[in-house]
C-alpha cells in the first residue's frame, strides 16, 4: 500500500489539470488493494470559511477543500472586505474576522455564488445586517435553483429582496440594523435552510426558535464548540434549535476531514469491482451524513468505520469496503433520505447491480439540486439498459441486474454540468464496460477536484478526447 503522504503530495501537484474536453471512458478497471485520502468536505469547508468572518482574530483551516464551490465563497468574502491568505501548497487558509456583521463593503456590490447552493444561501443571511444593496448572481445552474426557501425566512428577519416576488437569481439583497429574530419551521430537511436561519440568528439580537426536520447538523456542531448560545433539543422527526444572538465569539482552528459524499463514489466503485479492496482515511462520518453507508450495509455491503475518532464534535474514521457480488435490493426508508442526499445518484447506480427491485421514496429535494438528479438518474439507468420507473416525480424504483455488462456507447451532455452526474458516470463506466463520452468533466471542480487522479492511481483508465 502507498503512504498516504506521498499519494497527498501526488495528488496535489496534478489536481490543477484542465479538462474541458470530453472524457472517454472505454475499459473497466481491474482489481486494486489501496489506501486513498479524498479531498475536504465542503459543508464544513464552507461553514469554516463563514464563520470565521464573523469571528474576532486569526481562524485556521488545515485541508480546506480546493474545489470551485469554496472558492466562489472565499472570493466572495474577500470582496466583502475580509482578509484571507489561502496557501494551497501549504494547504491551509487564514482569515481574519473582525467580529460580527464587520463586512466592508461598497454599496451595489455584484457577489458570485457560481455553482455553489451552500455559498449563497448561507452567506446572503451574513449580510442582512447592512443597508447596502448587494446583487448575488450565480451560473446557469444556481440560477435556475429555488432561492424562496431562503427569502421567506430572511424577509421575516428584515431583509427586503427585489425585484419583488422573484425567487431565482439574480437578486438584490438590502438588510436592516434593526434585525427581529424570529419563529421558523424547516420541513422539508434541508440543513441549508435551516444554516441560513442560524447565521441570520447570530446577527440578530434575542432568541431565534427553529424548529427543523433532521438534516445535517455541522452548523449546529460549530456554534457548539464556538460556545455560540444555542440550545438544542432532539426530537423523534423534529429538532427545536434555539439561538441567542449579537453575541461575539473567538476564532478558531479547524482540521477539515475528508468528505464522505466524495468517498461514496469510491466506496461503490469498490463494491461494483471484483476482488478490491480500498481504505478511505479519515472521513468525515457525522451520523446525519451516513445514509449511503447505512443504505449499502442494509443492500448487503460490509462497509466498516475504523479507527473512530471525536474532533470538535464530529466524528471522523476510516473506512474499509471489499468488493461485494451478492447485494440485495432496498425499500429505502424516506427517514434516509436528508443524510444521504448528495449520494443518491450512486446509490441507483449500486441498486441497478443489485438483485431484486429497489425503492427509493420522497426524494422531491432531488430534482432541485444542481441538475434534476431523480430525472438524470433514472435517464442514464435507462441508456445502461436498467429498467426503472419514476413515480408521482418524486420515487423511483428500480429494477437491478447484478450480471449487467455493457457494450455499446453511451454519451452523456446536457446535464447542466452537474459534478455528481459526471462522477456517478464516470464510475459507471469503470464497473459496467462500454464506450462512455462523458462531457464537461471540469465539473467535477466543483466538489472533488482529484476525482481524476485517485481513479488513476487506483489503475482506472481514461482519454480526454
Ligand atoms: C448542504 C446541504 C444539502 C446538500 C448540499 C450541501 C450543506 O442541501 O445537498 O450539497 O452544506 O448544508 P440541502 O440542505 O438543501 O438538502
């Protein structure tokens, strides 16, 4: 096995190459007995980088995640004033928060979210406390993502958005000094609505009540151990957050663990291949981000954690899988659902493998995401020759063949460059056989810029046309 130090440095003096061509995929990859590192997460590279402009001083992050989605976020930021030394060979990033609501910044400031959902519905909340107008654009994608979900709650702090009754980007922002927290009900299990609420609360001043479907909790974990006043209690479908606000915290440091939803497309590799074996170090595997390993197991999979470690109340380990010939199809319980959210795509491509029919209910949150992941999945199921069918626009079940082998060619475009269409594509490709042309490969910048290399040194093999 390779030190993992030296796969790190491999990884990071090559992960800089462009790939705007397409990607030809033609052979699937053979066994392969490795230790892998993935990149950072981004929920929590994200979080890192907002929370630290409001703290007081010099925060740290070590392995903050390089992908295009952290920085739109960091150059946002930087255009709202903030100090920000990112070395990426040193792979550490500095900022330097000057407290709460201490942006600096012209009126009719123009921020860019770019790809990226999280950056610009958690950081709009940060500026709501300012009566400059800021304009927040995005790219053919985001543009076309439901931005309701976060104005409603943010009207009710006091935030005005215009032009009135638009819902998508562009929008202009233009906040109040006089914030008034606020009652919220989050429903649909969304953690970034639930974050924008919670960062809006932190600049408002007295008690914000939240009352939220579980979904991921890292915001949750940070106000935490920023001894953030906030108060939770858990309940069976419902958490009741509440948060004390206009009060000040410290910067910190921050080691960034690897993201589970970039192992989820090693892990399925890995399952899908035949005899392999692959170890994922150091990951991040907070309980309401493990759905795709509590749904493998539950397929038939033995994935294990290792090593299992607490860091600043998350929980991180390594994690082991062997390739599996026998899985098994699921009834996916819909209480999985927030927790594997991002993994879905992958999670169809291991049941279309899988004996017996499998379902998958309530995923309308799906089709909201990047691209239309229920129609993309079930569309490249059916080009692969899986039946399955989608039901009422937000279910699907799907009919698995575990001798599945493909011989054709399959082109996959058009899908609003969406980095976890690709991924999920390009593992397809490495496990099923076929001629796979896969477009836009550099979307995979967006959350796993060394996807390309691990799959290299693993020995999978690909062209840029
Ligand atoms: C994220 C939450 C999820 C997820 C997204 C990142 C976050 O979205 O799909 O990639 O960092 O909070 P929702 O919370 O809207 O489901």
């Amino acid at each position: 096995m390779l030190e993992v130090n030296i796969l790190a440095i491999h990884l990071n003096s090559t992960s800089n190459i462009l790939m705007p061509k397409p990607i030809i995929i033609k052979k699937e990859i053979k066994k392969f007995d490795k230790k892998i590192k993935v990149d950072g997460d981004k929920s929590l590279s994200i979080r890192f980088a907002l929370l630290a402009s409001q703290a007081i001083g010099k925060s740290k992050a070590n392995n903050l995640l390089k992908s295009e989605d952290v920085v739109s976020t960091i150059n946002c930021l930087k255009k709202l004033g903030v100090k920000i030394i990112w070395d990426k060979k040193k792979n550490f990033c500095e900022i330097y928060g000057n407290g709460l609501n201490s942006f600096a910044y012209k009126d009719n400031l123009i921020l860019d979210g770019k790809n990226s959902g999280t950056c610009v519905r958690l950081l709009t909340s940060l500026l709501i406390n300012s009566s400059k107008k800021i304009k927040i654009v995005g790219d053919k994608s985001l543009s076309k993502r439901d931005m309701k979900r976060i104005i409603d709650p943010l009207s009710e702090f006091g935030a005005t958005f215009y032009p009135k009754y638009r819902n998508t980007l562009p929008l202009y922002v233009k906040g109040t000094d006089n914030l008034t927290p606020i009652n919220y009900i989050e429903s649909k299990g969304s953690s970034q609505c639930k974050s924008s609420v919670m960062l809006a609360a932190l600049l408002s001043p007295g008690q914000t009540k939240i009352k939220c479907k579980h979904s991921r909790n890292h915001t949750e974990l940070l106000f935490k151990y920023l001894k953030i006043p906030i108060k939770i209690k858990k309940g069976r479908n419902f958490d009741i957050i509440k948060i004390k606000g206009k009060k000040n915290f410290n910067s910190f440091n921050y080691n960034i663990p690897s993201d589970i939803s970039s192992s989820a497309f090693f892990i399925v590799l890995t399952l899908l291949s035949k005899n392999s074996k692959i170890v994922l170090e150091k990951v991040g595997v907070n309980d309401s981000r493990i759905g795709v390993v509590t749904i493998l197991n539950k397929m038939g999979a033995k994935i294990k954690l290792k090593n299992k470690k607490k860091y600043k109340g998350e929980k991180i380990a390594d994690i082991h899988v062997r390739s599996s010939n026998s899985l098994k199809s699921i009834n996916c319980s819909k209480k999985l659902n927030s927790s594997a959210i991002d993994e879905f795509l992958i999670i169809f491509l291991a049941a279309a493998r899988a004996k017996g029919v499998s379902y998958f209910k309530n995923l309308e949150e799906l089709n909201k995401k990047e691209s239309k992941r229920l129609d993309w999945g079930s569309k490249i199921l059916s080009m692969i020759g899986v039946k399955n069918q989608i039901i009422n626009n937000h279910s699907i079940k799907i009919w698995g063949q575990p001798n599945l082998k493909l011989n054709k060619n399959i082109e996959i475009k058009n899908y609003l460059k969406d980095h976890r269409v690709m991924a999920m594509c390009s593992i397809a490709a490495l496990t099923l056989g076929g001629k796979w042309k896969i477009h836009d490969p550099d979307s995979i910048k967006t959350s796993f810029p060394s996807f390309f290399k691990i799959i290299k040194f693993l020995g999978g093999r690909y062209e840029v046309s």
